[in-house]
C-alpha cells in the first residue's frame, strides 16, 4: 500500500468519512449455537467474533480461586484476517491485546458471584481491518450479556488517531498505516468510566481531550447498537411478527 498524498482533502477522509464519523457498524447477539454465548460484529471491514464459555468449573484446578471466578480471555487473528497469511498461532501481539482484554472488561463482570469458576472469551478475528482489539472488546461485552453473566455494565470500545495534523475517529487500515497517532479506548458508557486507554504516538493535551470526546461519542453509538443486538434476540416476539 502507497502513502497517498493527503489523508484528508477538503475536510473529508479517504473513505468519504468527516474525521468524527465511524465506520458502519453491524451488531448481531447470539450467532452460535455451542458457546454459552456469542456475539458478531462487522466495522467497516473488520469482522469479529466473540464466544463466551462458562461460569463453568476452572480447569486447571489449581487456578481455582476461592472467592471469586477468573476470567480468561483469547484474542486470535485467523491466518486469512489480513492481507499476507497470518502466521496462526499466539505471538507477542496477541498475547498483549488478550491481556489488555481482560483488563478493559473484567471490572464490570461480577465474578464474585462464581467462586472456583472459569469464564473464558474467545474472540476470533476473521477480518482485520485496525481497530481490531476495539471491536473485539465491543463483541466480547455482548457476548457476555448473551450468556446471561451478571455485569454493571456492557463494554464499549473504540479508536481514536491523528491523521494530516487531525484527530480522528476510528482509523481505518490505510489511516492506522499512515497516520501518526493511535489511541485504543474502551469504558463503561453510563458511568463513562474507561478501562483500556493505551497510546501508540503523540497528542498534545488539547489533542487528547478532543480524542477522548470523539471516543466518547463513538462509544454512546457502539453502546445503542450493542443493546439493540441483544434487544433483537431477547425480545419475544408477538404472534404473527
Ligand atoms: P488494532 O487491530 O487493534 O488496531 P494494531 O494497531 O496492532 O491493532 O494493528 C492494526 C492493524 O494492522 C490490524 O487491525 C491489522 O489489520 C493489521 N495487522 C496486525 N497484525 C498483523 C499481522 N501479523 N499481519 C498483517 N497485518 C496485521
């Protein structure tokens, strides 16, 4: 891929997009039938699948803990994900980003409620297009409501970037590649409590704020989508709809 000349030409991206439009996004709750639950979401060319397995007993037994469950998470790009073969298999890239994973949803999921159980997230990247460990992180939060485990909250997640001097919502692959900055966020939306903040770049403070604004309003769209998906499934439907 060439570095095109501008990244940005009369205020619009590339993709058409103005610099605080995400890409279309596509929720769905409840895509597989074997996972205690499941979620698929579609962002611009990213696809995502999330699987969620558990409560359930913790194996190996000796990673039981007494008072509360452990939450495991596996972030994994499929060989075919992006556009020379992916090497299959965890390195050090998916080893980072499964555990900030974690990190970013363990604090809304009330895993005291499951002493010496497992609850394990797969998250499955079929198509990589950046914002891949976002988008993970929205699928895995809907695939954990599917599953009927008891959080605070759903976990929405998003990037923010800086391309030609802008800040940016939600780089796209071309953007990621060019641009100077990139700013994964994840967070909680009602108490817009953040629990993944990771910075690849520079901002300066007033860049910064305006990011974390942009993130925010990317967020409270993730959020309507993620509920919608789960509404979609759970909602009974009246006869004859
Ligand atoms: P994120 O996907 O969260 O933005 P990165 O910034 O590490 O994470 O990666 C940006 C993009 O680079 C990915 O979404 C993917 O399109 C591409 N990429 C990542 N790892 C590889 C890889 N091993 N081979 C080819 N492309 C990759």
């Amino acid at each position: 891929m060439d570095k095109p000349e501008k990244l940005i030409v009369d205020g619009r991206r590339l993709d058409g997009r103005l610099p605080d439009e995400m890409r279309p996004l596509k929720i769905q709750a409840g895509v597989l039938k074997r996972a205690d639950g499941s979620a698929y979401v579609e962002l611009g060319d990213n696809k995502v699948l999330a699987a969620v397995y558990g409560p359930r007993e913790m194996h190996p037994r000796h990673l039981q803990q007494p008072d509360t469950a452990v939450l495991r998470c596996r972030y994994n790009m499929a060989p075919f994900s992006v556009e020379d073969r992916k090497r299959p298999g965890p390195d050090r890239r998916s080893v980072e980003i499964s555990k900030v994973t974690r990190e970013a949803i363990q604090p809304v999921v009330f895993l005291e409620l499951y002493p010496r159980s497992g609850i394990d997230v797969f998250i499955e990247i079929l198509q990589a297009d950046a914002g891949t460990r976002t988008t993970g992180i929205t699928a895995a939060s809907v695939a954990l409501a599917d599953a009927g485990v008891p959080m605070r909250d759903l976990i929405s997640a998003i990037a923010v970037g800086k391309v030609d001097n802008t800040v940016v919502l939600d780089l796209n692959k071309q953007e990621d590649n060019w641009g100077t900055s990139d700013m994964p966020i994840a967070l909680m939306p009602r108490k817009k409590f953040i629990t993944l903040l990771q910075m690849d770049g520079h901002f300066t403070p007033e860049e910064f704020k305006h990011g974390l604004s942009l993130a925010f309003k990317g967020c409270e769209q993730i959020y309507e989508a993620q509920k919608q998906a789960l509404r979609e499934k759970y909602s009974i439907k009246s006869e004859g709809e």
